[in-house]
C-alpha cells in the first residue's frame, strides 16, 4: 500500500496495520471507559489490580506486535521457498547441452 504525504509517496509498512488495528482497539476501550467509568471512581484498593490489568494489556500488546513479525518472516520465507522451487524446476526442464556453462 502507498500513502501519499505532503507530495512525498511513501511506502506503508505492514506492520503499522496491525498496530492500527490494535490502537483502535485500544482507543475503543477508553472510550467506553471514559462513559462508563466516573471520574474519581477507582478506589484505592483497586489500584493493584488496574495496574495488573494495563500490565498485562501492555504485554499482551508486545507479543502480538513480535508474533506479526513473526507472522510476516514466515510469510516471506514460505514465498521465498516456492520462489525457489519454481527457478530450480526452470532449470530442471533445460536440456544437458542446453545450459550455461559454470565457472571452474
């Protein structure tokens, strides 16, 4: 995909897909926090338990953004492998006579 930015084309990387999803989702959440929650209304016994709850979204966060890298190497690797196959069975197809000779 390309953006266009003030005149500059730039190409989008993949990644900031899934951040984008993963920001929307974010932002939905405090949205309907912001409706549901009243201001002040966090006791203080709650606080730990807040903390553990955007700890673990925080985390969580990371290892879906780490896991689309994986996601996208695997992607990359799995086109590279077909990519291969499809040259070498080019070249199993050219006659003996036919092919370029190698450099000793």
């Amino acid at each position: 995909m390309t953006v266009m930015v003030s005149s500059e084309v730039y190409e989008e990387c993949p990644m900031d897909h899934m951040e984008r999803v993963l920001r929307a989702d974010l932002e939905r959440l405090i949205d309907r926090l912001s409706i549901s929650v009243p201001e002040g209304a966090v006791a203080p016994a709650l606080g730990a338990r807040v903390d553990t709850a955007e700890e673990r979204l925080a985390a969580a966060y990371a290892a879906l953004v780490d896991d689309y890298g994986r996601w996208r190497i695997a992607l990359d690797d799995m086109e590279n492998v077909w990519a291969l196959a499809v040259w070498r069975s080019a070249f199993a197809d050219v006659p003996a006579e036919a092919a370029v000779p190698r450099a000793a």
